[in-house]
C-alpha cells in the first residue's frame, strides 16, 4: 500500500514541478487530475506543508483550487490542515490558505451539515480565527486580509466577541490601507452591522 502512495505522490511531484509560473491555466491542468482521483489528494496536501519543499506553494495553489470544487475532501485533513496553516510564510501561498480558511468558516457557518460541519473542533476553530487575525494585523497584500476578514465575519457569528474585535481593527486600519481593502473591509462591517441589527 505504502509504494501505491509513493508512486502516487511522485507523480504529483512532478505534475507541480512541470508548473512553471502562477498562470490559472497551469494550475488548471493539476487540478483536474486531483479532481479525477481522490487519492491524490492526500498527496497534495501532503506537499503542501511539506518544510523547505520547493513545490509546497505550488501545491497550496492547487489545493485551493481543488478546495473550491471539493471543500468536502478536505474534512478528512482538517486537523492537519490548521495545524499547518500559520507555518506558511509566503505571500502567494498566505493568500491561497486564506482563500481555504474563508471557505471553510462559510461552511461551519451554514445551515446544512457537511463534512466540515460534523468534523471541526472547538480547537481548530481557535487556531483559525487566531491564524486570520495574525494575517489581518501582519504586512499581507489586500487579498490575503480581505480573506482573513470575510473568515473572521463568519466564524464570528457563532464567537460573538470575534465581531467587536474586527470591528476594532478594520476601523483602525481604514485610513491607512488600500481602496480594495477599505471596499471589503466596508462590505464586512455592512454584515456586522446587518447581524447585529436583526
């Protein structure tokens, strides 16, 4: 069993190794073959947090693309997933995990049961919303914090005191950030305010 995994993971290696720069149509191709065979997956999110890894971005890229189509693949990876995220450094690959994380804090806020839903612990939920206020606070491009809002708006609606904290902090960074960040930041606190309200 462990050679098929060898042999699975070496050919994704070489899948992301091929990806020559962040162009959508190469990450595309990758990421239907994922989508193909769920076993790759394991492999995928292996790389991706994998130290000193040259292909780990790569594969952060893919992995949210893949994350995209099939968030429920990621449920069973969850654990491995957060614990992971705040050991990534690089822009590109931040903005990606926070792409994921936004996703998920919408699923743990739906009204449906989902695989997210019924595997998420108290802890994981902690580690994520500490992770996306370090973002939100840390020398991120606006994509990245626009993510980190967004996942704090919603796994706020469930962590009441979570909504007080940002509200703090987007109004403080309003003056001095981009108009992309000032326009999602004001669309985040229009929700807030919206919640409140009701």
């Amino acid at each position: 069993m462990k050679t098929v995994k060898d042999k699975t993971k070496y050919s994704l290696l070489k899948e992301l190794n091929a990806i020559q720069d962040a162009g959508r149509e190469n990450r595309v191709k990758v990421t239907k073959k994922v989508l193909k065979d769920q076993e790759l997956f394991k492999s995928l999110i292996e790389i991706a947090f994998e130290q000193g890894n040259g292909l780990s971005v790569k594969a952060i890229w893919i992995l949210e693309l893949v994350c995209e189509k099939r968030l429920d693949w990621l449920a069973f990876d969850l654990a491995y997933f957060i614990e992971n995220i705040s050991n990534v450094k690089e822009e590109s690959a931040v903005r990606s995990i926070a792409k994921i994380c936004n996703l998920v804090a919408q699923d743990y806020n739906s009204k449906f049961d989902s695989p997210i839903r019924l595997t998420i612990t108290r802890d994981q939920v902690s580690q994520m919303i500490e992770t996306c206020f370090e973002w939100l606070l840390s020398d991120y491009k606006v994509a990245t914090k626009a993510h980190a809002m967004e996942s704090l708006y919603f796994l706020g609606i469930k962590t009441g005191w979570i909504h007080y904290e940002l509200k703090m902090i987007i109004e403080k960074n309003l003056p001095l950030e981009s108009p992309g960040y000032a326009t999602r930041a004001k669309k985040v606190l229009e929700s807030m305010s919206k919640d409140t309200a009701a």
